[in-house]
C-alpha cells in the first residue's frame, strides 16, 4: 500500500500542476480519503485522488472512466 504521505504529496502536486486553488489542503483530503478508503495498488491511489478533487472542486475537476480531466 501506498504511504499515506505520498498520496498527500501526489494531491498536492496535481493540483499545483493543473493550477487548482490551495493545493496542500487538496493534498490533505487526499491523504484523509486514503486512510477512509484504503485504496489498494496504483490505479486505485490515483482514482482516489481524482475522487476526491471532484468532490471539492465538481466545476473544475470531471471524472472520466479512466482518470479525470480539469476545465
């Protein structure tokens, strides 16, 4: 399982890539998601990254069936 301070690291660093607003408190949803969900393997870190940027910012961040795509 990924450590739970990378997956914070991954958020923080895709929403700085993509420009989102307060990127390290959209790595700390991250990391408190990995710890509700547990996401077990690569794809499962990342979609539950995307998750959670979508939850917070729906306008911005849209779910696609492999990853999420930002506007």
């Amino acid at each position: 399982m990924t450590p739970f301070n990378t997956i914070r690291e991954i958020g923080t660093v895709t929403a700085q890539n993509h420009r989102l607003p307060s990127p390290e408190l959209l790595g700390f949803l991250c990391e408190r998601e990995a710890r509700k969900s547990r996401p077990k393997g690569h794809s499962a870190v990342l979609r539950c990254i995307a998750v959670t940027l979508h939850r917070v910012l729906p306008a911005r961040v849209h779910l696609t069936r492999d990853f999420f795509t930002v506007h």
